[in-house]
C-alpha cells in the first residue's frame, strides 16, 4: 500500500518534529562552548532576591533593595505588594546606594505560621545599623508597627553590609554580616561585624531583664566569642546560599576582596576565613599573616588583575533543564558581561574545577528565552523550589534604572530557530506536529506495533 520511501520520509518528519520542540543540555550539537538562555519573568528594580513559598499557596515573592517586597502566583502573575519597609530603611534613591534591604527569609513553616525575618540597614540617632527582625503576615498583611527585634549591629559606613539571610538544614536562622566598613572586626570576636552568626528564632531568652527573640545553638559554644559566632573573617560576604541537595547542609558565601582577590567560601563552623589577615589566598600583610583559629579556605579564588573585581554569591544547580550542570556551584561577577562562573567539587577530593558558562547566542536559544545581556550588571541569584537557577540583573547601578529584570536559565535549542514577533512559528510547530500525529495514527492503526513506536516518539508541546 505504501512505498518503500514513504517510511523514512515519514520518520525523518516526526524527527523533525522532535527536534523542533525538545531542547537540548547546556551544551548542544550546534554550540561550541557551554552556555545558557535567558527567559524573562519579571521587570523589577533593583531587585536582590526571589523567594519561593513551601506550602500555602505557593507564592512567589520578589524582594526589592528600596524596602518593597512583591507577592506573584506561581505563574508569576497578580502582582500584589506583600511589605512595603521604604519608611523604615536607609536607601538614597538619587545615588548609587549599598544600603537598603538586603535580605529576607521565610520560616521554614511560613505557610503555618506566617512568619518572616528580614536584614536592613537603618538610621537610628544618626548612627547607622543592621537591623535582623521578625515580622508576621496575619490575614494576607503584614503591620510593620510590629515587628520583633532579633540583634541590631552598628556599622562603621554605609558599605560592607552583608545582608544575606537563609534557614540551614539544621532549622536555624544563619546572619551573613559584613565587617561594617571596619577592617579590623572581622578578626575581633566581641563583635558580631565580620561573622556569620547562627540563631534559634524558635526558643526565646531572656538576657539582662529584657526578653530575647532567640537563643543561641548549644552547639555554638565551642567556637569561641560572643555566642551567635558560627564562623568569622568575613570582609563583605554577598550573597549566600543553602545547597539544596546536600546531605550535610553545606553554605556557600561570595566574600567581596578589597583590591586583589575575590572568594568563594564554602562555610564550616569555628573556621577563620581570614579577612583582614588574609583576601583570598593572599597576605594583606607580608610581615604577618597568622590566624587565629581552624583556617577557613578558599575553595576558589580570582585576581581583580584578570579583569574582574565584585563576586557576587550564586547557587548549586539542583535543577532538571540543565543536568549537565548539576552539583556545580553558579556564580557570578559584577564587571563580567558575558559568562557565569562554575565550579565543582571533583570526585575524591582536590582542588575545585573552574568552567565558564557563557550566555547564548539568541539564536541558539528557543524563542521564549532570547533576553540579551548587553551591558547589564548581575546583582544577584535566585533558586526555586525545583532546583532552576534566576538571575537578578540591573542596567544600571543607580537606583532610578526601571528596566531591570528577572531572567530564567534555560538550555539552548538543537537547531537555529527563526521567531517571529507574534510568536507564529512556534504556533505553527505545534499544529504540524499534532496532524503529524493524527496522521500517524489514521495510516497505521491497524500496525500496533508501528503506532505504538511512532506516536511514542513525538512530543508536541508549545514553546
């Protein structure tokens, strides 16, 4: 009935229509270095991370410098505004600004309880401070009138912040602060500058007569210091991350270096990461470079001499768009246009590999995710609940640009892909492929076996 051409014919067009709709890894047949798409998600301004609800109703929340925080739907639509803090922290909106706020974590049980923290630099008496909070969403709002002191920390000037907030695998609150614009605290361990700290939000204390909206690990204890210490010598740690995937909790920190190297930590407890004694691997002073304490590392260093000079933190890829990438820690720097960094761990220990992922070329890449770069500056990453990797990119350092965006990874295509603005090609992709489909069907019904082979392969989706 049919000819004997008529078969390739047909299986070279349902391959065809595979390879229309399936994206390949990061590194595809038509690529010739590593690299990844960008989808756009949302348009922000000077947003530093995206937070993901676990439970509830699975919302997103967007956290802006300027004290504004964002709720959307999973699908990242109805924009709602969830806190509104611009009365409350220290943010010039006419100049390029450290301050503002810089971080937020939902309780591990936010869903039951509503309860969030949140890191913010504030004037009080003219004299500027990291303030670490609590605050509760009660009926779909938050009354910021009151919200919970947790620690307020006075800092030197307004950079060198720190900021980051994250909840371990253990349940307890980690506080990422910057050495305040002050060197020396960093090594100075009566005083919280400079450290990462760990807290119990879940068991309140009373210390002085006056209660305390925490207490402090039993297991802090032994590294010595005031008792929220769990490891020092950070200079301005931007940017830290809980791998998701870890058996054993592991933290990664971005420590911005002052003039020669930028870090990438991996935190232990009691560890002395070395700042002002050491940047990077490097002696700040060749007359004495002796710490005090267990060393704390560097698993990746990089000299500002290479043309870069402000890590910022990322993630490890936990993801399943781009398995090739998974275990590997993303990150980024603020003066590097055109790639990411990634480094991973290798088998039996050693020193940590280095690769660079490159951004696409928008050909390469699937019509929904063909956001350029250009001279964006990347302010920060973002990791949701599948693993998937965000980035949080400005156009500008001053706080006026409104173009900023929220931007997907996702793996390029097989093939050079020509879209057209009214996204035509991918509608017209899918309909060939569905009377291909029906096509199939129709002809060899009455061939099982070939039916099941062939309608097994095609995958039809909507790019």
């Amino acid at each position: 009935m049919f000819s004997k051409t008529f078969f390739p014919v047909l299986i070279c067009a349902v391959t065809c229509c595979v390879t229309l709709a399936e994206s390949s890894l990061v590194l595809g047949p038509n690529v010739t270095q590593p690299c990844v798409c960008l989808e756009h998600k949302l348009t922000t301004k000077k947003a530093l991370m995206m937070l993901e609800e676990n439970g509830g109703a699975g919302r997103i929340f967007l956290m802006e410098q300027r004290g504004i925080v964002y709720s959307f739907s999973p699908d990242f639509r109805n924009k709602k505004l969830f806190l509104n803090m611009t009365s409350l922290v220290e943010y010039d909106a006419n100049n390029v600004d450290e301050r503002g706020l810089l971080g937020m974590a939902l309780h591990p049980r936010f869903s039951e309880n509503g309860k969030l923290y949140t890191y913010s630099i504030r004037r009080f008496n003219h004299v500027l401070y990291a303030f670490v909070t609590e605050l509760q969403e009660v009926s779909k709002h938050i009354d910021t009138s009151k919200e919970k002191l947790l620690m307020v920390i006075e800092q030197h000037n307004d950079r060198r912040n720190g900021g980051q907030l994250l909840f371990g695998k253990d349940g307890y609150l980690y506080i990422f602060v910057g050495d305040g614009g002050q060197d020396s605290s960093a090594q100075n361990m009566t005083s919280l500058l400079g450290k990462v700290l760990r807290i119990d939000i879940n068991k309140h204390t009373v210390v002085n007569n006056q209660i305390r909206y925490y207490s402090i690990p039993e297991e802090n204890h032994d590294v010595g210091g005031l008792g929220e210490i769990y490891a020092w010598g950070f200079r301005n740690p931007w940017r830290c991350s809980l791998d998701s995937g870890s058996s054993t909790g592991d933290i990664f920190c971005g420590d911005l270096g002052e003039g020669k190297q930028e870090e990438i930590d991996l935190i232990l407890k009691g560890h002395n990461y070395g700042w002002s004694v050491k940047e990077g691997h490097l002696c700040v002073n060749q007359s004495s470079c002796n710490l005090t304490g267990p060393e704390g590392v560097p698993i990746f260093a990089y000299n500002h001499s290479e043309g870069h000079g402000a890590v910022i933190g990322g993630h490890v890829y936990r993801g399943q768009a781009l398995r090739n990438l998974t275990g590997r820690y993303l990150f980024g720097d603020l003066f590097t246009k055109t790639y990411l960094h990634t480094i991973k761990r290798p088998v039996g220990g050693g020193q940590w590999e280095e690769d660079r992922l490159y951004y696409c070329d928008p050909g390469l890449c699937p019509c929904h995710a063909r956001e350029a770069v250009g001279g964006d500056y990347v302010l920060s990453f973002s990791q949701d609940r599948q693993g998937e990797i965000y980035l949080l990119m400005t156009k500008s350092l001053h706080p006026r640009s409104t173009d900023d965006r929220l931007l997907k990874l996702v793996p390029p295509s097989h093939v050079h892909t020509v879209c057209t603005a009214s996204s035509l090609y991918s509608y017209w992709t899918s309909l060939a492929c569905l009377i291909i489909a029906i096509t199939v069907n129709a002809l060899f019904m009455e061939h099982s076996f070939v039916n099941d082979i062939i309608l097994n392969t095609i995958v039809c989706r909507s790019k």
